[in-house]
C-alpha cells in the first residue's frame, strides 16, 4: 500500500525486494511527514514526567514537553549505536513496571572448536542443524542456510535456534552440542553409496584431493584432519569402516557452543518489560493512565523474517491508535 516491494523466502522470511532495510525506514518517514507528524532529532528523553499515576509528559534536554499521551518505543539492548541502550527500561521501572532480564535473542553463537576459523566466511546452504543439550535431549532443529565465522556461527538458521539454546545455557550451565548435516538429502546408506562411488571413480587419487563433488573446498581441509584418514592415502585403499566413519562426520559435524555474542551484536533483545501489566488491545501501562509501550522494549521477540518488526508495526499501531483516542 505505501510502495515498498517485498518478497517472501525460505521459511517464510519476508524482505524487502530491495534488499535495504533503510527502504523499510524510509516508507514510514514519508507517512509520518504525510501524515504532519513533528520530527525532533537530537532530542534526547532523559525521562517520563508521572503525577498522581496518569503521565503528563517527557523531560528532554533539560526542558519539559506536555503531553497528554507519551509511547515508550526506545528498543532493546541490541545494537545501541541506533539509539537503543535500555533507557526505556529505566522509565518503565520507575512507573511501577517489572523488566525481564533482557538477553540476546537473534544472535550469533560462540564454538569452542578452534577449526571453525578455518571455515570463516564459508556459506552452508540446505543443511539441516540439530542442537542438543549436554544429556542428549534435543533443543531444536532448523534446515537452511548458515555461516562459519571466527568465534563460532551464524546465518539464518543458527540466529533462528540461538534463543532457545541461549536459554538451554542460562538455565543449567552447560554447553550446548550442535550438529550439522551436511547432506540431509541423503541417508547414511546413499551417502555411503554416493562416496563409493566417488572412491571408485577417483581410486588413484590421495583421500585429500577426492572430495571437490562432495563439499565446499573450504571444507574439505577441515573434513579430512577431523575424519582420521590419512589425507595421502588412496582411494582404493581406504576400509569400510573409514568410509562409514565419513559418513557419520558428514552427517554429524559436531561443534560446542560455548555462549553467545554479546547482546550488543544481538539482532533482537529477548526480555523487556513484563507484558501482564500492559493492555495487549491498546499497549496502554494498567498502571500508569497515558503511558503506552511498543516495540521491542517489550517482552516480545520471534524468529527471524519479519516477525520481530510485524511486532513493532502492529504494537507501535495499537500504541498510536489509542494514545490519540485519548487525545480526541
């Protein structure tokens, strides 16, 4: 309706078609001037003006602007350099609020593996990945697309199960094991069919130069020291059990979480102000008459795709909606 083109991929990940995130902003700005909203940049809040439980207006700069209505949309923790460095935290506590412990909630992961740096930048498309707790109970499971970094890894997929592991290790203490299968299309007994064949074809080649078809050269090196085949042995020679072996580690690449990257680095914060005390109809504080919340400063986030802004519009909505009602 206002003219920013999306599309929808995997996973039902919405985008803009553009690819930018400042064509999102950039739609919005020109309905706020449309729409005669007054802009004021530089303006600091330094905080909410609260008389008698009914808010009266902001304190800014050192001057007091009146309001009949005040929206508390400050964001989270996560990327503070946007303006997001927890103020709105601080306000809704001093009304009477209570704040979840706010944490990373899309964030990427740390490995305790030191051959992920050999892997940094390596993109991993249609893979699927497991995450378990230390006792073998499985914590979730995504297929898509991830990325190695120097600490660990990230991408799609991994930002979409780091909460719940995040959490997992909050909770008890203990690493997380993450598993990648590298070739979810293929069962253990076609894998294994599928590095016959490769072996046969390349019989005469060293183990090390026989896995260009099977995987990412940026792999390979990986694979092949984790796998405990001779890297110069050939091809002809190596057992039924070295190749079962394969396949398992191909199935199985294993990593340790360790934690997570700093909230800062975080897409989304987890945590926020408690939503029990908050009319989920119009945003509006049940404790204080006037004050509204939306956004991320809220105890809502989700998965990665649009969910977390469908968040924001649709509770900065309901915030705008009745905050000027109660102007009218």
């Amino acid at each position: 309706e206002r003219g920013l083109e999306t599309r929808i991929e995997r996973g039902n990940r919405v985008f803009p078609e553009s690819g930018r995130a400042a064509d999102v902003v950039n739609v919005l700005y020109e309905a706020m001037k449309k729409a005669g909203v007054e802009i004021r940049t530089s303006s600091t809040v330094d905080d909410l003006i609260i008389e008698a439980n009914t808010v009266t207006g902001v304190k800014c700069n050192r001057t007091i602007i009146k309001a009949d209505a005040v929206v508390v949309a400050t964001g989270g923790l996560s990327y503070p350099a946007t303006g997001s460095t927890g103020d709105g935290y601080v306000w809704a506590e001093k009304a009477g609020h209570s704040i979840i412990d706010p944490q990373p909630g899309l964030v990427p992961l740390v490995a305790e593996e030191d051959w992920v740096k050999q892997a940094q930048g390596l993109a991993l498309k249609n893979v699927r990945a497991s995450c378990y707790e230390a006792g073998g109970k499985l914590i979730n499971q995504e297929f898509g697309e991830m990325l190695f970094t120097h600490f660990g890894i990230s991408g799609p997929i991994v930002l979409t199960m780091s909460r719940d592991i995040a959490a997992y290790m909050r909770k008890t203490g203990c690493q997380g094991i993450f598993k990648i299968d590298l070739k979810p299309a293929l069962d253990d007994e076609k894998l294994d069919q599928r590095l016959q064949r490769d072996f046969h074809l390349y019989s005469r080649r060293h183990f090390a130069n026989a896995l260009d078809d099977l995987l990412p050269h940026k792999l390979i090196p990986i694979i092949v020291n984790l796998s405990g085949i001779r890297p110069d042995l050939v091809c002809s020679e190596i057992t039924r059990g070295e190749r079962k072996s394969l396949v398992r580690l191909l199935k199985e690449l294993t990593l340790t979480v360790t934690g997570t990257r700093p909230i800062e680095e975080a897409i989304v914060t987890a945590g926020g102000v408690e939503v029990t005390r908050i009319n989920p109809r119009t945003m509006e504080s049940k404790i204080v008459k006037g004050l509204f919340f939306a956004g991320e400063v809220l105890d809502v986030d989700g998965y990665t795709g649009g969910y977390n802004l469908q968040a924001a519009f649709s509770t900065g909505r309901a915030a705008g909606k009745y905050a000027a009602v109660g102007n009218m």
